[in-house]
C-alpha cells in the first residue's frame, strides 16, 4: 500500500510460515545488534533498544533469544558491523522505491538491489534520485485488540498527527519527524504500541494500471523482502492499484 512498507504489511500477518519467522528474527536481530554496539545492552538506558525488544516480542521471537543476542554483542562476540544504508530506484511503470538496508557488505548488497531492479522491469538510481517524492515521518503503531477508533482519534487531537491509518489489527499514527519521542510517550499512556519508528511517506503517488507491470511490482518487493539485509521497503504506487 503506498506509504506504507512492504515489510511493515507482512511482519503484521497473523499467520507466519517458519521462513517468515526467520525472516522477521534476522531483520530485528540486526537493528538490535546496531542499536545495542550504538547506545549499549540496558534497556533501561537505551530507549531505541527498548522499543525493539518490544517489537520483536510483539513478533513471537523468544525471550532467550533476545537476551543470548543482546549477551553476545555486548559482550563483543558478535563481529559483523552492520551499517545502515538508504537506496533509492525506480520500479516497473516509474514507480518510485526507496530500500533500507542495514548490511556488513555494502558492494554485494548494492549488487543485489541492482539485479532485483533490473530484472523486474526497474532500475536502482543514485541518491537523491526518488527521495524527493517521500517525506520523512514518525510511524507510531498501536495494537488494534479493543480498540475503540472513536476514542483513539480524540486522544490523539492534540498530537500535532500527520495521519493515520485503522488496519485489521492495528492503527498506525504518522507524526512528524521530530516529534516521534514524545507522541509515541503520549500514546503509551492509554494503549500498547507495538513499534515507534521512522517511515518514508509518498508526497505523490502514480497510478499504474498495467497488469504486466503490477505483476512485476509485485515480484520486485518479494525479492526485496526475502534479502536478509533489506529492513524496510516504500513505495509510491496507488493503494488501489497494488491492492488489486
């Protein structure tokens, strides 16, 4: 849906297949593993660090296992230094495509993003290429259980909100950028946030109508999604075109 991560939309799936788990388990370890080196292993110290433990609870991801991770990078067992790398491209029919990645081998994830671009009908740009088409935003996402939307839109009136967005499961408040912290400290007074964190909206979308080339769209984020380095996916396709 435009605006909104691909990666975002599957993690929320209520049914997961294993190689889903997986997935989820190594994209989350590894912006655990970033934020613990960044700002330490003591949630208590390191809000970020917090949050994530957070979201990759609300993901089913063990206890044990998050605790052995944070246990090893913190005690330095842990050698891979990923960095955190923003690409940007253009997918099938000009649809705009921004990719975060958090990698230890940038050469070979840049490779990889050129050839899923390239063989679905896109091309991977330079920075700054579509990066004008988004803005930067807070991403507040709000567990939807017993949730009364009603009630949720007069508490979040005096947020200085963006937008937002009711799905089958949760709610999802944009916010600006600067003002993530402290929205996302407001909304944890009354309900459970599942995940606080930046997102690339789309200023403009295009709409594509072509089968062919929504097809290959389509193809495009699930070898995005499958790469281990990819976190997030945005993409300025119209949602009623991509939810076709």
């Amino acid at each position: 849906m435009s605006g909104h991560s691909k990666w975002s939309t599957i993690k929320r799936k209520k049914e997961k297949t294993d190689a889903q788990r997986a997935k989820i388990f190594t994209k989350i370890s590894r912006e655990i593993a970033v934020c613990v080196r960044e700002h330490g292993g003591d949630p208590n110290t390191n809000s970020k660090l917090k949050d994530l433990i957070q979201k990759a609870r609300a993901n089913n991801i063990p206890a044990d296992n998050i605790e052995r991770l944070i246990s090893k990078v913190s005690g330095g067992q842990d050698k891979n230094n990923y960095e955190e790398m923003l690409y940007e491209g253009y997918g099938p029919s000009g649809i705009a495509v921004m990719v975060s990645a958090l990698t230890s081998n940038r050469n070979r994830t840049a490779g990889d993003l050129r050839h899923y671009f390239d063989k679905f009908g896109g091309n991977l740009g330079q920075t700054g290429s579509v990066g004008f088409m988004f803005k930067k935003v807070g991403a507040i996402t709000v567990e939807q259980k017993g949730l009364n939307e009603e009630q949720l839109l007069l508490d979040i009136l005096d947020l200085d909100v963006d937008d937002w967005q009711i799905e089958e499961d949760m709610a999802i408040i944009f916010v600006a950028e600067n003002k993530l912290a402290q929205a996302k400290a407001e909304i944890s007074k009354k309900y459970n946030v599942v995940d606080a964190d930046f997102e690339y909206k789309p200023t403009t979308v295009v709409n594509v109508t072509d089968e062919e080339s929504l097809i290959k769209m389509e193809k495009l984020l699930d070898a995005l999604e499958n790469n281990d380095d990819v976190q997030k996916v945005w993409y300025n396709l119209a949602e009623d075109e991509k939810d076709e």
